[in-house]
C-alpha cells in the first residue's frame, strides 16, 4: 500500500505542477495586448514555469517541483500606432513577446499531462480499493 501511496504523491506533485503553469499560461494570454504606457517602457513580457525533479528522503519517491518562474526573453515585437502614448520617435510601440499559438499548444500540452496524472491518481485508487475488498 505504501507503493501506492507513492505513486499518488508522485501524481499530485504533476497535478501541482501543471495547474502553476496552466495559471502561467492563462496570464501569458490575458497580458498578450499589454503594451507599455510610456516610450521607454517595456510592454508585458512573457513567464515559462521550468519544473525540476525533487527526490522525497521520506519516500525515496521523485516528484515534480517548480524549479522557477522565469521571463522569456526573446524580443519584444514591434507595431506601428503613431498616436499612442507608449510610440517611439518612429511611431513604433513594443507588443509583448507573447504568442497566442504558442500559448495555446503548451496549454494542452499541460492539459494532457495533467489529465494523465489524474488518470494515474484514478488507478491507483481503483487498485486500493480492489486490495481492500480482497482482504475482506
């Protein structure tokens, strides 16, 4: 039983894990048309979550930790709206480096994980549950 309590920990931490960096992704979409409100300002720049393993001492069982939130930091795009408040000399204003595409791939990429760390959760209950009425 303390196999499968385990792999329920070990589960959990992905399901941590993945709702942080569905949370992260959400915002990344949310701030996709916050620009800067002056010239020299930067507009909102996108944040990955980098996950790390983490072996438990109690368990021995490696689980999922968030390892950090980082800004990505690949260039700011770049558009034309002379009467903007945030508009270089040029007329240009910085957009944020965030791609809805991009954003929308590594949402379900993270969905699938997690669904597959609740399926595994669902398993492992399924089997305690078996064991239990075995020794009934």
């Amino acid at each position: 039983m303390a196999d499968l309590g385990n792999s329920v920990q070990v589960s959990a931490s992905g399901l941590r894990a993945q709702a942080l960096r569905m949370r992260v992704i959400a915002e990344n979409l949310a701030n996709a048309d916050s620009i800067a409100t002056t010239p020299d300002g930067d507009p909102y720049r996108r944040r990955v979550a980098t996950f790390a393993a983490e072996v438990d001492r109690a368990t021995g069982a490696t689980q999922v930790s968030v390892k950090s939130i980082d800004a990505d930091k690949s260039a700011f795009g770049r558009v034309y709206q002379p009467g903007n408040p945030a508009a270089d000399a040029e007329g240009y204003v910085e957009s944020p480096n965030v791609d809805a595409l991009i954003e929308t791939a590594d949402m379900k990429a993270a969905q699938r994980s997690y669904e597959a760390n609740l399926n595994a959760i669902e398993a492992a209950r399924g089997m305690s549950m078996r064991t239990v009425d075995l020794l009934k």
